[in-house]
C-alpha cells in the first residue's frame, strides 16, 4: 500500500550563485533583532549592596547579612581554647615574676638584633649540585654572595642569584635591615653640622673575624650577610631548594666579642700544675 501514500517533494537544488539562493540567504537577516539583555549580579553576591546603593542613591543592607562583626562568631577562629590561652598567660606571668623583670639572653638578642629566613622554590637539580653553591656562598656579605653566583658556571646558580636578591629586598621590606646608613633629612643635617665642627658621630668601622678565623672590614653593622645556608628536599616530586638565613654585621660583632672574652677567661695550660699533696705517711706501706 505504499504506492497509495503521497510521495515527499525532494527539495530543489539551488545552485549557491544563483539570485534566488542570496535571496533566501539575505532574508533571515532582514528580521528585526531583540537587543541583548544586560545581566545582573547574583543576589549572593558580595557585591550587591554596592551595586543597588549606587543605583538608588543610599545605602542598602542585605537583610540576613549582619552590619558589623560578631565577636562571639570570630571567637571560634582567633580563640579557639580560651582556657589554654589562660593558662599559657599565667605560665608566661609566673615566669616573668620569678624572673623579676629581666631578660634571658635569647630574649635580649630577638630585640637588639634582626634576622631573615627564606626558602626559595624547588628547582630541578639535586643536592649534590646545590650544596656546592651553598657552603660558597656562607659566611659572605649578601653582595658578595649575589657577585659569587653571578660569575658561577654552574646552571643552578643563575636561580641562587635570584633568590639571594629575592632575600636581599625581603629583608629589607619585612625587616628593616641594612637600613643603617639611611638616615632622615634632620640626622643628615645634623651629622653634617658636626662633621664642620669636627665631631663625627659615624660608626668608623673594624675588622671582624668570623668563626673560621677569616678577618673582614666593616664599615656598616646593618650590613647584611649570609649566615647559613643549606638545601631542602621535596621527596614527592625529587626536587630541590636552597634556603638561606640573613643576619646583620652587628651579630658578627656581638660573636667575635663572645669568643675573645671565652678565649681571654680560658686557663693557662701547665704541664705539671700545682696540686696539693695528699696520702703522705712516715714509712712505707709495704
């Protein structure tokens, strides 16, 4: 039965060239277009009380969303164990009473003296080519360190020399060192004022022996240097680090005094020293 159903009309093949084609083509673009509508922000947002306060011309609060910070609810983060938190403090009380006011010699060194640890990124090298690079570039001032690494053949030192940098201005930011010379237009003037009448009050600078013996003059005690430096290990992805920690002049000046004075209170050595004489009787034991 299927010669009694109406057979469907193949459509013409129009040739692309062709009037008729352009035409039909062209007509769809002859409707007019709805112009696009603008979206909105969500009304979670955070910044949807900003937006409706600038179109209605004053302020609007979110409804569930509180004016000011609830003290209870940032207690859960900042003070999480209050009663810890008290018993440290009556600890830290009791040790300074006991103490009566004064400072251990950690406590002393953390206020008089400043210091910079920093951990650069991992690099793909291995210790046995970092360490090399760490021991050369110990004990030095921080631009000796930079020079070092500057003229180095090794690969790896050309990112020891960015990340001593790096550590350089970090120091310099976070911590205020080497910012011993940097003085306000007032002490400048001043200093000034007394290099005119002969009394300059500027720090002339010494030699300073480090711990290996190795002398070298200072003319800054903010300078920095390098005091340690070592490799760190990442073990998941068998990569590598350098760490470095930055101190000031002045904390080689304190060590080299700390030496001279334990080496000045150490006894003399004597081959047959003077001790007393003990056990002594008239005869023989035997």
């Amino acid at each position: 039965m299927d010669y009694l159903r109406p057979k469907k009309k193949k459509p013409d093949i129009i040739d692309p060239l062709s009037p008729d084609f352009l035409k039909r083509r062209a007509a769809p673009s002859m409707q007019p277009q709805t112009p696009p509508q603008q979206g909105d922000l969500a009304s979670s947002s955070i910044f949807d009380e900003g937006e409706k306060s600038k179109k209605a011309g004053q302020p609007q609060h979110h409804p569930t969303r509180p004016s000011a910070r609830d003290p209870a609810v940032l207690a859960a983060a900042l003070d999480p164990n209050p009663e810890f938190r008290r018993r440290w403090l009556r600890r830290q009380i009791i040790r300074d009473v006991r103490n009566r006011g004064q400072l251990t010699k950690a406590q002393r060194i953390a206020r008089t003296e400043r210091e910079s640890l920093s951990k650069s990124q991992f690099y793909q090298t291995s210790v046995k080519k970092l360490m090399p690079l760490a021991r050369q570039i110990a004990g030095k001032p921080i631009e000796d360190a930079i020079i070092q690494m500057r003229f180095s053949k090794k690969r790896v030192a050309r990112d020891v020399k960015k990340h001593l940098e790096y550590a350089r201005d970090e120091a310099i930011v976070k911590r205020g060192m080497g910012l011993g010379l940097v003085k306000p237009e007032a002490d400048v003037a001043a200093d000034a004022a007394s290099v005119i009448q002969g009394q300059d009050q500027q720090w002339p600078g010494m030699v300073v022996e480090d711990k290996k013996g190795k002398r070298r003059w200072v003319g800054d005690k903010s300078g920095m240097y390098v005091d340690e430096a070592w490799a760190t290990v990442d073990e998941a992805d068998d990569l590598e680090g350098i760490t470095v920690r930055l101190k000031e002049e002045a904390t080689r000046i304190r060590l080299m005094d700390e030496r001279e004075q334990k080496r000045q209170r150490k006894k003399v050595w004597v081959q047959l020293p003077d001790r007393p004489v003990t056990a002594q009787r008239q005869y023989c034991l035997w």
